[in-house]
C-alpha cells in the first residue's frame, strides 16, 4: 500500500491541477517523445508568462478531471485522449496560436534509426570533403551518385534519400551525419487540447501556417471578386465597382463614337492607327488610285514638216504571162484610124460595152449559188443551237 506522504503528494498535484484548470481557458497535451529535457527547460524560460508548463502522470491527470466533470464539460475526453509521456500546457491563447508560438521554438536535429521524415529530405550536390574509401559504397547504398574530385568525394546532383513520411534507416541515419545534414526537428508538438468543452485530437491541430495564409487570401479575393461583379456595394467593394462602371461607360462611349474630353483622344488615335495599317498594306494600289496632278507641258514650236518626195510606186509584178506587144501606129495610120472610127456606125461603137456588161451578169449568177449555200448552213447551224438548248 502506498505511504502517506505518496498519498499526500498525489492529492496535492491532484488539486493543482485542478486549479489550473479551472484558472485557463485551454488545456493542451504536448507530446515528449524524441525531446530532451534542456528544450523543454528552454521552452519554459521563453513563454513563462504566456503558459504555464506540468509534467505528471495520467492517473492524477484522469482523477482530477473526474471531479471537474461538472464545471468542465467533455473534459474526461480530453484525458483519454493522452498517450505516452506527454507535459500539460495550461494558457489563454487560443490552441492554433499556441501551435504556431511551439513550431518556431522547435530545432533541427540529426535524424535517428526509426525516425519518421517530416518532409522530404535531401542531400544538395557539391563537394563533401571527405576522403574517397568505404564512405563511397555507404552512399551508393542509399542511393547517392558521387564522384571522385580534388581528391575528395563529390556528390554529383541533388538527391532526394527519404520522402515524407518514410522511415529512416540506420544506413541513411549515418550518412546524414557524416554530411552535417538535420533533417529532424525536435520540440513540443500538441497531441490533444481542449478549450471550453471542444476537444480536438492530433490531426485537427495539425496546422501549416503558409498554407492557411494562402487559402485565407484565396477565399477573400474570390469573395471580392463575387461582391463586385453581382454590384453588392459595401466600403471595401465601392472603389472596385465605381472603377468597373467608369471602365465599361467609356469602352461604350469609344465604341460608340461618342466625342467627348475623355474619348476624343483615343478616337482620334484608333482612326490614324487604321488608316496607317490599310495604307502599309496597300501601297501599290494608293499610288495608282491617288490621281496624280497633271502640269501643263510648254507647247512646242510647231515647224512646217518638209515635203516628201514622191517616190514612185513599186508595181506588183504581174504573175500573168507578158501580152506580146503589138507595134504602134505611126501618126499617120492614127489619123487614119480616127477617121474610119468616127465613119463606122454607133451601133458598132457599143457592142464592145454591151459584151462587158453581159460578162458582169454571168459573173453575178455565178455567185449567187455560193451565197445561198452559205445562207443554209446558217440556218442549220441557228437549228442546232435551239435543240441544244
């Protein structure tokens, strides 16, 4: 059976605990596993006047919330909650601020064989300086590429040896601490909190601060954007909507061609900008459409153009045999000739125009069976065309 006095210190850190939770608002279990006792030491220096820190056993802890049961709801959830060693944290902030104030007093550390890889680790490319030998086999081993140079190991690109999450071997665990590389880091982390009768676990105190900023940023520019674009005006959405309605009045106006101080400008400036572009792009035709202004020649002194000389004309050469030339009359047989002439009769006179013109006849005749045949064949060809059709 357990002494007195054991009875008594029991009792005793039963009810401070009890008062220390009555006195604040949360009430956090932070996890101890893989922290030394100088973090924790350092910790409470830090934040002594924000929190108040307890290591003690679950037993007193359950005890004590069995007697606040009353005054503080769910608080027995809270205590089934606490696994392993641990340390209550009693404090007024609230739980996510607490979280963020204990990630930045966290450290790095160097990896240990079981230890659990928070993120992605990896080892950069670069020159190690550690002397070529058995170490060359331990990196090819957790797969590190290396390379003899200056007389030392180089590693030769950034490799990732462990993804988040993983594992880390005791292989991995030595060559990261040949290189100096703390991939771990060690300091309290919440595994349980409790504030005015919310009880929250491991996972919903799982908190990335960067990741929260994004989304909160995300949320109030869709949000923003929602306001302005349906016209719902408040103090914040008032500039962005009268800028918007500004805007669109006077696109309107620009496409409109409604002249006024604000759209003249740009009118003018869209109206050069396309008269410029067809101009570039037609040079040849401008030059031939623009007509071009015709100066007056000097009028030229007109002079007397000389006279040809008539040059005699060259006769066709007659394809026709050469008629035998017949001998001249002396000038007397012509005198005679005359004279019988003028004694013959008219009628003999006319019997050489009378066989010309008998000649002319025969000659048309001759022709008008040509021209009937052609009329004809005209005719037969006019008929074709219309069946065709």
């Amino acid at each position: 059976m357990p002494s007195l006095k054991v009875l008594e210190t029991k009792k005793k850190s039963m009810n401070e605990i009890m008062e220390l939770i009555k006195n604040h608002e949360v009430v956090a279990a932070a996890d101890l596993r893989k922290v030394k006792s100088f973090q924790i030491q350092g910790i409470r220096k830090k934040l002594r006047d924000k929190m108040q820190i307890k290591t003690v056993k679950t037993t007193i802890v359950k005890m004590a919330a069995e007697k606040l049961t009353q005054e503080k709801k769910n608080i027995i959830e809270f205590t089934s909650l606490l696994t392993g060693p641990f340390s209550l944290i009693f404090t007024n902030m609230n739980p996510y601020n607490l979280i963020i104030l204990l990630s930045k007093s966290k450290v790095k550390v160097h990896a240990k064989e079981g230890d659990v890889a928070t993120d992605d680790i990896t080892v950069p490319a670069g020159n190690t300086g550690l002397p070529p030998g058995p170490l060359i086999s331990e990196f090819n081993d957790v797969g590190i590429q290396t390379r003899i140079e200056e007389g030392s190991i180089l590693i030769a690109k950034d490799t990732v040896v462990a993804n988040k999450g993983e594992v880390v071997s005791i292989k991995l665990a030595q060559v990261l601490s040949r290189l100096g590389i703390k991939p771990m880091e060690a300091g309290l982390s919440l595994m349980a909190a409790y504030e005015d009768g919310t009880v929250m676990n491991a996972d919903e105190l799982t908190f990335d601060l960067d990741h929260f900023k994004a989304s909160i940023s995300d949320a109030l520019r869709q949000s923003m954007n929602l306001a302005v674009y349906s016209t719902y005006l408040t103090k914040e959405t008032a500039v962005p909507i009268l800028s918007k309605a500004y805007s669109q009045a006077y696109w309107l106006a620009v496409q409109a061609d409604y002249p006024s101080p604000e759209t003249i400008p740009y009118t003018l400036r869209r109206a050069y900008s396309i008269a410029s572009n067809i101009s570039s792009k037609l040079p040849a035709t401008g030059e031939e459409a623009a007509p071009k202004e015709e100066k007056p020649e000097p009028k030229k002194e007109e002079k007397p153009e000389p006279k040809k000389e008539e040059q005699p004309e060259t006769k066709k050469e007659d394809k026709t045999p050469p008629k035998e030339e017949k001998p001249e009359p002396k000038k007397e047989e012509k005198a005679e000739i005359k004279e019988e002439e003028k004694a013959l009769p008219k009628e003999k006179k006319l019997e050489p125009q009378k066989k010309e013109k008998q000649e002319l006849k025969k000659e048309e005749k001759k022709s008008e069976p040509k021209k009937e045949k052609k009329s004809e064949s005209k005719k037969k060809e006019k008929e074709i065309l219309k069946k065709e059709e």
